[in-house]
C-alpha cells in the first residue's frame, strides 16, 4: 500500500480497494463481503464460513467487522418452537457509499483544519510581524 496521499492517488484503485481504505477491511473481511453480495440469500456465518473456507469463529470475527463497519445487515429468525438464529446480507449499495461520502467529508474538512493550522504556524509573514511589534 502506497505511504503517502500522492502516492495513493498515483494508483489505480478499485471498488474493494474502497472498502479496505475507508473501512479498513481484511482480506478476510472483503471475501465475506463478497460471498453475501454474490448470493441472493441472506446467510448464517456457518454458511460463510463454509463460503470462504474458514472456521465459524474466524468468520463470525468478519461478520463482526463488517456489522460495525455498517457493510452488512443481521437478521433474527425465531423458531417456531423457541429458539432463534441470525441471517446476514449485505446493506444497500446506496447506504454504503452515502456513508462513505460522509466520512470522506468528514476527512477533508479535518484535512483543511490540518492545513490551515499548518499555514498559520509556519506563516514567516505573522512570524516577521511578531516578532517586530513584540
């Protein structure tokens, strides 16, 4: 991954490419992703973790990290006779870039913060003038 936000945007960068830089997601993460996108079912994470060839608990971590990244949705279903289990399926394309919007404006308005701060502490012309009135 490049290190620096130049080198990032000198690179081409894919729609997973997305998700792993605005959520930081795992290799692991982007394949559970998939396999719920990929499938007109929702999925219990036994079925997952069938789908991405992993034990359950290593896919219900994933599932995890992608319900707290707000990538994918949790259903309850109740058993007739008592008793329940979770479906999971993706959220709505549509949500999740209107998220991604959102944390990107949230960034670049930090980053203007940072460059702003940094122009005004590194301004020689508000040094100079200082440190002749003081």
């Amino acid at each position: 991954m490049p290190d620096s936000m130049a080198e990032q945007l000198r690179h081409d960068m894919t729609c997973d490419g997305l998700l792993e830089c605005f959520h930081g997601l795992k290799q692991l993460d982007k394949g559970v992703f998939q396999a719920l996108v990929t499938t007109n079912d929702a999925l219990t994470v036994d079925d997952i973790a069938e789908r991405v060839d992993r034990e359950r608990s290593t896919a219900y971590r994933a599932v995890q990290r992608l319900l707290s990244a707000g990538l994918i949705q949790k259903e309850q279903i109740n058993y007739d006779q008592g008793g329940y289990y979770h479906v999971y399926e993706p959220t709505d394309p549509a949500e999740i870039a209107d998220d991604m919007q959102r944390l990107l404006n949230d960034w670049y308005a930090k980053m203007g913060q940072l460059i702003q701060e940094f122009e005004t502490k590194y301004d020689r012309t508000d040094a100079g003038v200082q440190s002749i009135e003081g």
